[in-house]
C-alpha cells in the first residue's frame, strides 16, 4: 500500500506525506492513561536529502513498518510537494514543515531518520523541540561549514546536466557514468537520479528547480553547525559511507560534541548510503532503533565510536 497524506507546512505550503506500507496492526497494550485507546505504533520520520524525495525511502520504509509507522515526507521544493518560486527555502522554513509534518501525523515523539540536509533539518528540529524527537539518525551530514567554494561547484555542476535527457536510460547513464562526479559506475546512483525525474514535451527533466535547489543550499553550506547538534538531547546514531562526504575524523567529532552520540558506518557506500548499500544500511540502523525499543525513556548510557 502506497497513502498520501497532505499536511500544511509552516507558511501555508501544501507538503505530501507517504506511507509506504502497512503499519503494524499489533503493538504493546496501553496502560495507564492510555488504558482502553487504540496502541499506537512508534512513529519515525523520514527525511531526504537536497534533491531527493520521499519514495527514496519506500524500501526503508517497508521494513521499519513491521514495528513502527513509517512517514516519509516529500520537503518544500521537492518531490509532490509545493514549489513556491519566490520561497521560502530557509533552514526555519524546513524546521517548521518538519515540525508540523509530526504534529499533524501525529508522530511525535518521533524518531528522524535524515540523509544529508534532511538529517540537518532533524537534528535542527531536536535542538529547537525536544518534546517531538525521542532520537535521531544522522545519515552522511557534515556539521562544519562547507565555504563558497563548495556552493560555485555545485552551480557549474548543475549547469552541466545536459538537459533535458532523451530517456530514462539516458539519465541512469549519464548519473551512474558519464557525470564527472563520479569516479567509478555507480548504477544505483543512476537510479536515484532517475526517480527524480519527470517526463516533459522536450524529454526528462527534474521535478526540482535546479535555481530553487542552490536557494536552499545557499541557507546552510556557509555555516557550522556545531552549536545546534550540541543542544540535541536525545539518542543520536550518526552514520557514514565509508566513501561518502563526511570523513570518518568529523563523523567521530560530531559524536563527541553530541550528548548521547553512537557511530556506524558502512562499508562499499558512498554518500547515498540508503541506495547504495540497503542491506549495510539497515544493518547499522536496525540495532540503534531496537536499543531505544528496549530502552523507551532514553535512559541508557551513550556507546563510543
């Protein structure tokens, strides 16, 4: 089963929500207050990185739906979602749609589950509202600053995209292969590309707005994020590719500023770990979500790197 759910982001802006699969019929008994209320599964958010969509997390999804409800959300500017021209796409903009996205699903308190921005826009969202986030998984996000520099390369990288692509076939090889990105044929990178595609009258094009892209970029790649991933309170896993964009050295750092940080990397991945290695993914992820299942309040003392 495949739902959409509509929810209204922070400023009005119509966002779509996705289940990928079933939620699980069967949970713990409520007791207490809770007593004679339907049990509720444990919610987890699914966040994409910059260009991505929900359905990048469908396989995801699907195996966390066999204990928890599993909703990944398509950001502004991304996937179904709203595209205003003019914005906003401020970090507070994404924090805001992310908060209400949980408290109209009513998921909280959730765990994120966030790849590259939308892991930033997580461990914003558990700095600024720590009612609504129980943990937080950190997937391949750097904290420090990335410069000026890193911002012109991904303008002159998008100005090479030899739009629009005849087929699908086309955009698979030229992402996987012929990108001078990328260093080695990486087909799963194609495919992640791909379904970020959507047919025109002149051939396939993004869904996204390359100009809309860079906007939101622009909020986030001049500045360190330090600060905010030292106010997050609850259990985080941060977890790298082993060829991805965070370094094992910051990856390792960022666990040490966070109170309750865990490390996990994966080997054979780059940055789009969830693609590249799904096995190796849910491997690392699996065992830091039944942690918190066997540890509901959090009180456990965090793991070293």
């Amino acid at each position: 089963m495949v739902r959409r759910i509509d929810v209204t982001g922070s400023d009005g802006a119509r966002l779509a929500a996705w289940e990928f699969a079933d939620p699980p019929k069967e949970h713990a008994e409520p007791v207490g207050e809770s007593a004679g209320r339907a049990p509720r599964a444990p919610g987890v958010l699914l966040l994409h990185g910059l260009m991505g969509r929900a359905s990048h997390w469908a396989p995801t999804a699907r195996w966390l739906s066999e204990r928890y409800r599993a909703v990944g959300l398509d950001q502004r500017g991304h996937g179904r979602s709203d595209k205003p021209a003019e914005g906003p796409y401020t970090r507070e903009a994404y924090v805001g749609d992310a908060e209400a996205a949980i408290e109209q699903l009513g998921l909280g308190p959730v765990t994120v589950v966030g790849h590259a921005m939308g892991a930033l826009t997580g461990w914003q969202l558990a700095a600024k509202r720590p009612d609504l986030v129980r943990a937080l998984v950190i997937c391949d996000m750097r904290a420090s600053a990335l410069g000026a520099a890193s911002q012109r390369e991904w303008t002159d990288w998008f100005a090479s995209w030899p739009l629009p692509f005849a087929t699908l076939a086309d955009v698979r090889k030229w992402f996987g292969e012929d990108d001078p990105w990328v260093e080695r044929p990486n087909p799963s990178r194609g495919e992640f590309y791909a379904e970020v595609m959507t047919e025109t009258e002149d051939g396939w094009r993004p869904v996204f707005s390359r100009r809309q892209m860079l906007r939101s970029r622009a909020t986030w790649v001049f500045d360190a994020h330090w600060e905010e991933l030292a106010q997050v309170r609850c259990p985080a896993l941060v977890l790298r590719g082993l060829d991805g964009e965070l370094g094992r050295a910051e990856a390792q750092e960022m666990v040490r500023v966070l109170p309750r940080g865990q490390y996990a990397e994966v080997a054979d991945a780059g940055h789009l770990v969830h693609y590249d290695q799904p096995e190796g993914w849910r491997a690392a992820v699996e065992p830091f979500l039944e942690q918190l299942a066997e540890d509901p309040r959090g009180d456990r003392e965090p793991v070293a790197p």
